[in-house]
C-alpha cells in the first residue's frame, strides 16, 4: 500500500476521482446542495483516516492542484472578453455592487464575530471568507490568522452561496444577467462564478470580473483596517 500511495499519481488521481464521482451523484439527484468539492473533501478525509495513508503521500499529488488555484482563474478572463461591452456600459453599476458586496462580507464578519464574543484570532481568519482562496489565505497570512480556517470559511461561502443564489434570485425576482454574476462573484468567488456559467455566459463573465475586482477591494479594506488600528 506504501507503494501505491507515496507517489504523485496517487493525490491527482484520487482528488479527480472523487470529485468527478460527485458531479455524477449530483446530476443523479438533481439537488444544488450537493457539491462534488464538498463531497470530495469529505471523500479524501475519511479514506485517509481509516485506511492509514498519511497525509504527506496524499499531498505530494495534492499540491499539484493546488498550485493551479491562481492560474486557473485567469481561464475566466475568456469570457469577460467576450462581455466588454456589457461591462463599459454598465461598469458604475458593477463597480458599485462589488463594493457594496465587499463592504457587507466584512462588515458582517466584524459585526458578528464582536456579538457573539468571538475572539480576535477567528475574526481575522474569517475576514477573506468570500474572495477566492489564494487571495484568502494572503489575507490571512498578513493578518497572523489561522489559515485552516481561512480556507474552510471560503469553502463553505462558496457552497452556501451557489447553492441558495438560485433560490434569492427568485425570491427577490432578481433577472439581469449582470446583477446575478456581479451577486455571485461577489459573494462566493469562484465556486459561485460555476453556478453563474450555467447560468449563462453573460453572468459567468460578470462573476468572472467580480471574483478579481473583489479581491483586490477586500485586500484594500483589510490594508485599511490595518492602518486603522484594527487588526
């Protein structure tokens, strides 16, 4: 078993097999909360658990993907091409909405976190809980956090939030197209750009621009925190 597992192959594969095992499960079920990410986390965690393998075998295939996290972003830049004219035409729109979205993610975050008597330590961890995560775990870093939780706190916004947008869309009979990838992108990085490409292309290109300009406004807020005395 040593064999099989201390090697390369071994994370890759595993990593795209169960995640390709959950995408099947959920067009099977039809069901948004089922998240093939999620389910392959949870997949990972247990086999390695119970089977002995450690960690450090399963990483040097895991740290290949993840390495991609950065560059592959920049795969979502295709279809922004694709919709600069409908970005020029509604650009203070977009622009606002971004703000407003990064305002109220870290702004609920400080809020909470002081009500519920939560310390220091976790409120800065959770402060980059809606950008993409190489971004997230920069933030956390600078901040001293604890960039474990960083990471799950991006995961689960990212779930929570593709799962329900179709559902607050609705409700609220949000219909532009923009509105709905400015909200997604905003709000749940990159796992809400997916659900706003199946969406359609105007709103996985509007998600795509919020993922980047959304980032780049919560490390400003966060820098500006700082300088406050804040953190």
């Amino acid at each position: 078993m040593e064999k099989l597992t201390d090697n390369h192959l071994f994370g890759i594969l595993l990593s795209v097999a169960v995640f390709y095992g959950g995408m099947y499960l959920r067009q099977r079920m039809r069901n948004n909360w089922i998240n093939p990410l999620l389910l392959a986390i949870a997949t990972i965690v247990i086999l390695l658990t119970f089977s002995g393998i450690p960690f450090e075998n399963y990483m040097k295939g895991g740290s290949v993907i993840h390495a991609f996290l950065g560059p592959v972003t920049v795969v979502l830049a295709l279809p922004l091409y694709r919709q600069r004219k409908l970005l020029i035409k509604h650009k203070y729109s977009i622009l606002g909405g971004i703000v407003a979205g990064v305002v109220s993610a870290i702004g609920s975050v400080v809020v909470l976190c002081r009500l519920l008597g939560l310390n220091k330590l976790l409120e800065r961890s959770l402060l980059g809980h809606s950008v993409t995560t190489p971004i997230g775990i920069g933030i956390s870093n600078t901040l001293g956090a604890v960039e474990g939780i960083t990471v799950v706190s991006i995961i689960i916004t990212g779930i929570v939030g593709a799962s329900v947008a179709p559902f607050l869309y609705k409700l609220f009979r949000i219909v532009h197209p923009v509105a709905k990838g400015i909200g997604l992108g905003t709000a749940s990085h990159a796992l809400g750009t997916t659900k706003a490409i199946e969406m359609g292309e105007t709103e996985g290109a509007m998600s795509s621009l919020a993922i980047g300009v959304a980032a780049v406004t919560t490390v400003i807020a966060v820098a500006v925190l700082q300088w406050l005395g804040w953190y």
